[in-house]
C-alpha cells in the first residue's frame, strides 16, 4: 500500500481540543469553534472520536500467574443461605411426577 497512513485533520489542532475539553466545552461547541477559527467543518461524532481514542486507556485486568494463587483466607467463601419464614425450603427443586404449581403470594 504506498503513500503514508491515515493520519487524522483533527491531529493539527490537538493541543486546541485538549484545551477544550480541559475547559469543559461540549463536543458540539468545540466543532463549532474548529469550524469559526480554522475554517475546518467536522462533524461533533469526529470530534468525539478524535477524543475517545487518544483518551488515556484503564488498566487491563489480569489474572496472577498459576504458581502465584492469592492466600485462601482472601477469598470470599459463600454462605448457606438463611431459610426465611413462610417459604418452603426446597422452592428451587423440581419434581417430574408433580405437576407445575403457582406459589401463593
């Protein structure tokens, strides 16, 4: 593929668009300002594009190595669940020979 990558109109006025944003203008307002000062029309999804990837990413989630396990007594063990009054205990089983029944309120 010859000739240079995609490089986007926005890139030139990054540091304009990073004061924006920094003053809290919409997306909507910062077209608009693009648009009066440097004569270049883009749309507010352009700009919010432009935005959105070069944010500062979060960090990924990783799970620790398989030789290296957090200590047992840091993991939630789940509890048997309290038996409330009024409800039967088994209202999670089902039984093939009954027939299906509406519980009463």
């Amino acid at each position: 593929m010859p000739g240079r990558p995609f490089q986007s109109k926005l890139l030139p006025h990054l540091e304009f668009i990073r004061e924006c944003r920094a003053q809290r203008m919409s997306y909507p307002r910062i077209a608009a300002e693009l648009r009066a000062r440097f004569g270049l029309h883009v749309a507010t999804s352009t700009v919010f594009s432009f935005v959105k990837v070069r944010a500062r990413r979060r960090p990924v989630f990783a799970l620790p190595e398989s030789g290296r396990t957090p200590a047992d007594s840091a993991i939630p063990r789940p509890t048997q669940p309290v038996p409330r009054a009024g409800v039967r205990s088994n209202w999670l089983s089902y039984d093939p020979a009954k027939p299906l029944e509406k519980d009463p309120p």
